[in-house]
C-alpha cells in the first residue's frame, strides 16, 4: 500500500507520514499542530496533518479569488476539457484511488472501485454539461425587445465533505463548479486526507496538462475553527456541506448571517415500506445492501424498516439470519461485506444508541458487539468492528428520530399504506426512501405529491446507491440542496437576466406611460 501511496501521491508523499495543513495549488503549508489519524481498519496511527492557520486560509481564499477571475473567462467547454482530462487520469488511477479510499475509510474494497467510478462517471456527466448549461430565451410584452437568461460562474466554492464518500461528493461538486468556471476549496474530512490529495494531486497534474494555474484547486486541513474563516469569508460565493444536520445548521447560520449561499447536503434517517405483494428475495437482498452496505455509514443508509404486519415476524427471521452471519473484517478482503465504523466515537454511538433504544421500549434482536480482527500476518489488530444491529421498536420512541451513522437498523409494523406512509414521513430528515410493492397504486400513491416528502423516492429497490444522473439530495433537515446530476449545476452559477431592446422607441413594462 505504501507504494500506492508513493506513486499515487508523487511529490506530496512523506516519508515521515506527516502531511501539511493547506495545500494551495501546488504549494504545501505546515503549522505547529499535529494530529494523528488511527486507521479504523487496524485502530493504529496511519499518518498525521497539520490544521491549517489563520493566514495561510486568507491566502487560499485569496488565491482562489484571483485564479477565479481568470478561469470565469475561459470558455466552457473548454473547462469541460480539463475535467476530461481529470477523469482520464482517475481512470488510470482506479485501483490506486479505491485502495486509499480502503486505507482511510476502512470501506470494503468492492465498494471504493464503486466510489471511484461514481467520480469518473460525474467527470463524464459535467464534460457534457460544459457543452450545455443552457439558459432560457423568454417571451418579451415589449416590441422590438428580446429577453433572455444567462447563468454565469459564481466565485470560489468551499466545498467541505465527510469521511463515508470521502472522493465522490467532492467529485459531485468540485466537477461541476470547475465545468461552471469556479475555483475550489477544499475541506476534507480529517479522517480521510489522502484521499483528498490523491484527487487534489491528480487534479493539479490534470490543470498542468491542460496548461491552467494551480491556484484553481487547494485544500485545508482543520476543525471547527478552519471552517468558521472559510464559511464567514465575504469572498466565498458558495459554501457546499456534506455532513451532519448538526454541522450544516452551524455552517447555514454563519453563511446566512453574510447573506451568502450554501448547498447543504446532511443527514437522511431513511426508511423502506415492504408491503404484502413485495417480492420478499428481492427486498431483503436490497434490505441488506441499503442497511450493512458502508457498515451502515452512508447518508443513503437504511434506518428504519416498516413491514406490513403479517410480515414482519417472516422478514426478521430472514434478516436475522444475515445480520448473525454477514463476514466483517479487513475491507481488502474480498469475502468481508463490511469493514469496521470509522472510529471509536462511532462504536460508542451505536451502543448509545442500541440503550437508549432499549430503554425506550425496543427490543435487540441482534447485533451491537465488537468484533476483533485478526490481520493476515495473523495479529490481532483493534480496529473498529462491530456486528450489525436490528431493534424492533415503535416508530414514536424518540431515539427513531435521531440518525446513528452505524449499522443500526430500527424494525417497524403497519397495517395500513397511510400509516405507513405517515410513519416514513414523521421524522426529521428526508432524504431517501424506498417501498416493496408489486400494487401499482401503492408504488404511485408513494410517489405521489401526499406519498414520501423525501428526495430520493425509490421502488422496488433499497434506499442507497443512487447513480449521479439525478439530483441528490433531500428535504427538512437534510439540508434542501440538490447536488450531482440533473440541472443541480445551477447551484454553481448566477442567473442573469437579460433585457435587449433593439427598437427606436421605449416601450415600459406593464403598459406604464411616462412620457415627459
Ligand atoms: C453519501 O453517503 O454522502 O447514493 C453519498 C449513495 C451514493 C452516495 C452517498 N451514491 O448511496
């Protein structure tokens, strides 16, 4: 792996396993803090970053802000040209960038070589888009007038992701503000920095082939107080957050307070509907991806289950039997479903959460314990692992409101498709949901405008592994923001409308006369 590391890394490679607090362009900053990153795969240290000072961000955003005054004039399929040039080197890389993606996110390596070709796919999706980002030509009251709308780069974009996907949602965004003349700034995860600068390096050495500035693209390494200067700074024209509810409330708050503009894409508390006529191999096949895969560390994931009554008793037993047998273990090896939960807080939370469940009236009906992991030199290693859970709880306990990043699935039952619906629906989040249904009427009824208030609505298939065609994201505490495919470039530009008028008289909207 360290040879990956090397040749994947090129220049940025330390030897010592320390990394910088900013990279800009293709300049390294270090600061005096030094903080360790435990691999979730064996619970060792893997390498240390530094967190980026208050200085070297004004010079980020600076050089961000000057490199954007240059590239909005670059013509846009132009742009595209250099995202296609990124993508040809992902390509090449895809093994490279799925193995540090395994390294940092402890993601079983099936999953990462999908996490990869989800970046090159949206590479592929924005090269087309920068032959496109159409704007509208409006019908004008005026004679001799012509109206129209154009949408125009915005600025530097902050785009600050979180460990679970840590290149793919930054692909989402970084591809589409590139493609829509922005420069990027990067807040990556603190849990994943290489993979940020695997793609920020072979960014750069896609911008040196296509003859641009470095500038274009940076990266800072923090916390809280990192990302306060970013979201506050009057020269960031959108702010892009992946993450928890709790994080893009404080990011929307700060950015709101400047009038600016965010994209927030946080927490999902996803539900699945079987039904009575649901093809049940099918939905546990798609119970068990939505729920384990990630080890239940997607914000797609499924977290709450709700079977028609009649079977629930049938659908538990099945899932049961999974959940005591699915392999976990080293994400390299191609047996093990699931890898470990990213850290020991994480651990934590899931056994918070599974008492509090408890003590709310649910019932475990597996899972919750830790899982030692024996390395292939035949050592016992701590890294992260633990057995997947199902409690079967009433859909009113408190706890089913709140989103547990694990492998942590709540089981519900209904009688009837409205109470269901009403029970998919009452909580917080809203961003992904399924149903099992072979009734057309229930399958529309849920797709309906009075079915899911999701923005993912699914049928006959599990609530994660969207494809990057759509927009992604959600409602209510989800944030709102829509990312990835459809028209969600629009987020990434301004809107001008035009009014042309190529006449000899002064015709006034709404029929007003103002003659002198
Ligand atoms: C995320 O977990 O933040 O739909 C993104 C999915 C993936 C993306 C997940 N394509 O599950």
């Amino acid at each position: 792996h360290e040879a990956i590391l090397k040749t994947v890394l090129g220049d940025f490679y330390a030897q010592d396993k320390h990394y910088g607090s900013a990279y800009l362009g293709d300049q390294c900053f270090d600061s005096e803090t030094k903080v360790d990153v435990i691999s979730p795969n064996t619970g060792q240290k893997f390498v240390s970053i530094s967190h980026a000072q208050p200085d070297v961000i004004e010079n980020v955003i600076n050089s961000a802000k000057t490199e954007f005054y240059h590239w909005r004039s670059v013509p846009a399929p132009q742009r595209g040209e250099l995202v296609r040039l990124f993508a040809e080197k992902a390509r090449a890389a895809k093994h490279q960038l799925a193995t540090i993606i395994s390294l940092e996110s402890g993601k079983p390596f099936q999953e990462s070589l999908g996490e990869v070709q989800e970046l090159i796919d949206v590479c592929d999706f924005a090269v087309g888009l920068s032959r496109q980002l159409y704007g509208l030509t409006i019908a004008t009251e005026r004679p001799n007038h012509r109206m129209m709308e154009q949408w125009h780069p915005i600025g530097p974009v902050v785009i600050i992701t979180a460990f679970n996907f840590p290149m793919a949602v930054w692909a989402w965004n970084a591809t589409l503000s590139l493609i829509c003349g922005n420069s990027i700034i990067w807040k990556p995860s603190s849990q994943t920095p290489l993979s940020a600068l695997a793609c920020h390096r072979l960014l750069l050495s896609a911008i040196k082939k296509f003859g641009g500035n470095a500038e274009l693209s940076s990266i800072v390494f923090g916390e809280k107080t990192q990302v306060e200067q970013l979201v506050d700074h009057k020269d960031i024209a959108l702010v892009s957050a992946t993450g928890s509810c709790a994080m893009g409330r404080a990011v929307n708050c700060r950015v709101a307070a400047r009038l600016g503009r965010t994209l927030l894409e946080l927490g999902g508390n996803n539900a699945m509907i079987v039904c009575p006529s649901a093809d049940l191999e099918l939905a546990i096949r798609a119970i068990t991806f939505s729920a384990l895969g990630t080890s239940g560390q997607r914000c797609t994931t499924l977290r709450r289950l709700i079977v028609h009554s009649s079977l629930k008793y049938q659908v538990l037993t099945k899932l049961e039997a999974i959940y005591n047998t699915v392999s976990i273990g080293d994400p390299f090896d191609g047996l093990n479903l699931m890898g470990p939960l990213i850290n020991q807080q994480a651990i934590d939370s899931m056994k918070v959460s599974i008492n509090t469940a408890i003590s709310q009236g649910g019932k475990l009906i597996t899972g919750g314990e830790r899982v030692s992991n024996l390395s292939n030199k035949g050592k016992e290693e701590h890294g992260f692992y633990i057995t997947p859970a199902i409690v079967d709880i009433d859909p009113q306990a408190d706890i089913v409101q709140q989103e547990t990043f694990a492998p942590l699935l709540y089981v519900h039952s209904y009688d009837s498709l409205d109470q269901a619906i009403a029970i998919q629906n009452s909580v917080c989040q809203g961003l992904s949901s399924a149903i099992f249904t072979k009734d057309m009427a229930e399958a529309e009824i849920f797709v309906s405008a009075k079915g899911s208030d999701c923005g993912l609505v699914n049928v006959n298939m599990g609530t994660s592994g969207a494809e990057i065609g759509g927009a992604f994201g959600g409602e209510k505490d989800t944030g709102g923001g829509r990312e990835s495919g459809s028209d969600a470039w629009k987020s990434y530009m301004r809107r001008m409308t035009n009014t042309i008028n190529y006449g000899s008289e002064l015709p006034l909207a709404q029929g007003i006369n103002f003659d002198m």
